[in-house]
C-alpha cells in the first residue's frame, strides 16, 4: 500500500462532515455511509470502473471487495456489468452487503426502451434488483426521450426493482425541466467534481433539492486521461502541501475533501495498492482552512464534455443485448 503515514489524531476534531451541500456523513463510522432522500443507505465511497477493459474488472472489483469496498459504480456504456456481477458473485460476500450503481445509456431512453435497458442491465450483473440506476447524460436534444426514460425509473422503483433513482451529468437548467415534468425526486446526481472543476453552482442546486452530489473522476481522472491538459491534480503544488503535512497522498487529500464536503466519491482504479490507498481516507481531517485552499483550485473549465454537447449522433452507440 502506498498511503503514507497513520492515524492523524492531532487534527480529528470534526467528527462529522461539515454540511456544505446539505448533506452530513458521520466519518467516525467503519465505512461511512449517505442516507439518501428516499432513507436507502449508500456507502460513501465506491469503486469506479469507467475504462476499466473487462478483463480488468474482475480483479479490480475483487480486490475491492477483499479489502472492504462495498460500493461499485459501472454503467451500461462501460461495457464491464458482466464482470462486476461475476466479481461480487465470486466475492461471497451477500448480495445485500454491496452496493450496486450502474446507469442507462442515451441510446436506451424513451419509457419502453428504458424498462428494457433495466432488464439488459440487471441481466449483465446477475441480479434481480439494483441498488442506484441513474441517466448518464440528459439528452437535451430530445428532452421527451430523457423524461420517458426517467418516468421508467420511476416506474422500476415502484416495481421494487431498483431501490433508488438518480441521474448523472445534470445542471441546474436542466434539473428544473426535469422535476417539473416528473414525481420522484433525484436521489443523486453524479457530475464532474475535482480540485480544479467543482461545478459549486450545481452542487447547490442539488442540495437545494436534497439531491446528494456524486463526485466522477473525484482525483481528477479526466484531466489525467487528456493529453491537452497540462496540469494534473496529483502534481498540484496545493495539494502536495498539504499532503505532506498529514502525510497523506494527493490522491487521499482529495478524496478526504469530498467526503469532508459531503459528496460520495467513487474513485477509479485497476492497481491494487492504488484501490487500497483510495479507501484509506478515513483516519485524518482537513481543517477548514486546507479545504478552503482545495476550493480555491477551481479553474471553472471542465474536463468532460459539456452535457449539452451529447446527442445521438455524437455519442449514441448502442447498448448490446447480453
Ligand atoms: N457519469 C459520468 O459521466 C462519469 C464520467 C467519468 C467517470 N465516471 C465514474 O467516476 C469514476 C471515477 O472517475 P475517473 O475514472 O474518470 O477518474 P478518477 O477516479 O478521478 O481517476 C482515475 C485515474 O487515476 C488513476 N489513479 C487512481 N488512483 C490513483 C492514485 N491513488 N494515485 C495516482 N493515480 C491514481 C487511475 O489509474 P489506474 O487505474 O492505473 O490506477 C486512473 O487513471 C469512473 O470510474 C466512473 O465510475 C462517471
């Protein structure tokens, strides 16, 4: 493992998460968990499988499991459902000891399209019930289709065969549309958040709604993976600092900023010491003044793609059957 440094007693005195987006997380707790607005329960932390290839996943969820992970987050799109079924199958563990996110491509909305998705999904992960289904993206360009998908998850929560319903990628424009033409409330919403792209706006908007915000690429993944982006928040000279002086990573100073600002995290990674060292993110606090200066990093411009940019022609590819 490669985390430096233990238990930061000296500065343990927030033993709850300060509440910036509504939500509070007792981080004194083994694994800490999210109560979400429906009262399902949600470890914090996850592991995130986006660009894991297949025949990396089932090692990578494995070892997750092994060492105490309880949450993974995978889509339709990523190609690797199967494999994170066939891990928690092989892990042992109950099926009601993990948590399981996994969420519908564009190219399955629509009402009758997305109760398929669902049945595709769950059919890929080898259950009968998942725990979070979300939207990937809002599909702005047909907003009817994104709404009929939606009303099938309303739909798929009712049956009982999902236990909570959330979306992904959605600003606060979009939101509003959203809860006015549909009855459930968002239990999550997971966007882009990083040192140097925070989306505060969005953050607030989802709190303003008891929406919890979801951090992807919670280290700043995306900004790793894009040759056009000269900077990486594992350099950052802020962060190194303030690593150094709890003798942490920055990877695990980012990941503890998150949590210390109520936002569930879901941190990728294929390398065994990496998954270890981003779940070991519970034995020091940041003081106000440290996550402050993490806030600052903001740079407003995001790594992703912008929402608005997704359409069927850009990025439709179909989802396949098995
Ligand atoms: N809803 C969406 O549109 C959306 C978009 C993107 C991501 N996501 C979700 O969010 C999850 C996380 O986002 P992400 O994968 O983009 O980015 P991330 O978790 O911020 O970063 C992952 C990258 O950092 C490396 N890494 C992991 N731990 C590290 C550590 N401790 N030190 C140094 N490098 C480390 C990984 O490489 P190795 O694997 O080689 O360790 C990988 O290249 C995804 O897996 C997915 O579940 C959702």
């Amino acid at each position: 493992m490669t985390r430096k440094g233990g238990t930061d007693s000296a500065s343990h005195p927030g033993r709850t998460a300060p509440s910036v987006n509504g939500m509070t997380l007792d981080l004194t707790e083994p694994l800490p968990s999210f109560t979400l607005n429906n009262g399902v329960r949600m470890p914090a932390l996850g592991l995130g499988v986006f660009q894991t290839p297949p025949e990396e996943t089932v090692a990578a969820v494995s070892e997750a499991l092994r060492i105490g992970y309880r949450h993974v987050d995978t889509a339709a799109s990523y190609g690797n459902e199967r494999e994170v079924g066939q891990a928690l199958r092989e892990s042992g563990l109950d099926r009601s000891e993990v948590f399981l996110e996994t969420k519908l491509w564009i190219s399955d909305y629509g009402y009758d399209e997305a109760l398929h998705a669902f049945e595709k999904s769950a059919g890929k992960l080898g259950v009968d019930q998942i725990d979070l289904l979300l939207l990937h993206q809002p599909l702005t360009s047909d907003f009817e289709r994104t709404i009929g998908a939606y009303q099938a998850l309303e739909t798929l929560l009712a049956e009982g065969k999902v236990r909570a319903i959330g979306v992904s990628n959605v600003m606060p424009d979009v939101l509003v549309r959203l809860l006015d033409e549909t009855t459930v409330v968002p239990a999550v919403n997971q966007i882009e958040v990083h040192p140097y792209f925070s989306q505060p706006d969005v953050q607030e908007a989802d709190a303003e709604h008891g929406i919890l915000t979801q951090a992807w690429s919670p280290i700043g993944g995306i900004t790793h993976y894009r040759g056009d982006i000269e900077r990486s928040t594992l350099t950052d000279p802020v962060i190194g600092q303030i690593a150094a002086a709890h003798e942490r990573t920055p990877a695990q100073v980012m990941l503890r900023w998150h949590l210390q600002r109520g936002r569930s995290v879901i941190p990728k990674s294929v390398r065994p010491e990496r998954i270890a060292e981003n779940a070991d993110v519970f034995g020091f606090t940041l003081s106000d003044e440290e996550l402050a200066r993490i806030d600052a990093l903001d740079t407003g411009v995001r790594g992703g793609p912008d929402p608005d940019t997704i359409t069927l022609e850009t990025f439709g590819r179909e989802i396949p059957e098995a």
